[in-house]
C-alpha cells in the first residue's frame, strides 16, 4: 500500500479480498435462515409423517397457520395439529428432496418433494409423491409455518 496525504489505497487484490470477506459475510445471515428452515422443514416432515407429536407441531405452526392437503383439504392450525395427532396411518420410506429456500424480511418460501409408503389403520397402503410449498414466518424469534400446501405429483 501507499500512502498519499494520510490516507492509504487498497490494491486491487485487498481491495477484491474485502469485497470477498464483505460478500461471505452477507451471506451468512441468510444461510443461517436457510439453514434453519431446512432443519425445520426436516422437523415438520418427521413430525407429521413420523412421530406426530402435538407439542413439536405446536412450537413449529404459527398462530394464524393455513394447512392444504393434496386433496384440497384445507386445515386451521387446531384443526391440522389435531388430525396430525390422530392420525393411525404408518408412514415408511419417507422422503424429503429437491429442497429449495427463498427468505425475504422474515417471511420465507421452502419447496419441496416428499415421498413415502403409508399404510392406513384399516391396512391400505399407498405411495404417496407430493410437491410441497411451506411458508415460514418469523414468529417470537423461531420460523414457524404459515402455511402449506402439498400437490400430487405424477
């Protein structure tokens, strides 16, 4: 470096270095989110197709949440946390792929796909390929959904 009347000037390798270090971490805020949601999202797969607890799902469903099923059914808050909790179906082979995270300003969109196996207490089983669309919001400091929607797929 140089120095001209006091100040000092950045060569064009510190200066893309700092532009770099400025860079990562920007990004770090938003992979933290990101991360997250994906831990989260994770959560509420296993949740819902796996163990069913009531309070995990009530510490992941915002106050105000939307739930749809593939059928059309759509579900209030109470309402999904009780239909998950009763639900007798065994969920094996699950499968969550393809995730993929926008986050803006505390609101945040997770795509993704889920597969499984369920056999329903009266022994029908089913293959079930979902495309999933979640929104999270930042609610008392934790994501939480806001709302889901799962669309069959082919």
């Amino acid at each position: 470096m140089q120095a001209h009347g006091g100040c000092q000037q950045l060569s064009m390798k510190q200066a893309l270095v700092f532009i770099l270090i400025l860079s990562s971490l920007a990004g770090v805020a938003q992979s933290r989110d990101e991360k997250e949601l994906v831990e989260r999202t994770y959560l509420l797969s296993h949740t819902v197709f796996g163990s069913k607890d009531s309070l995990t799902l009530e510490d992941l469903f915002a106050q105000t949440a939307s739930y749809g099923h593939s059928g059309g059914n759509l579900q209030t808050r109470q309402e999904a946390i009780a239909g998950v909790s009763r639900n007798r179906s065994v969920y094996t082979d699950t499968a969550v792929s393809n995730i993929r995270v926008i986050v803006e300003k505390g609101t945040a969109i997770v795509r993704h796909n889920f597969v499984a196996t369920e056999t329903a207490k009266d022994g029908k089983v089913t293959q079930l390929k979902f495309a999933m669309m979640l929104v999270w919001i930042k609610e008392r400091g934790k994501w939480r959904l806001m709302g889901r929607q799962a669309v069959k797929m082919a």
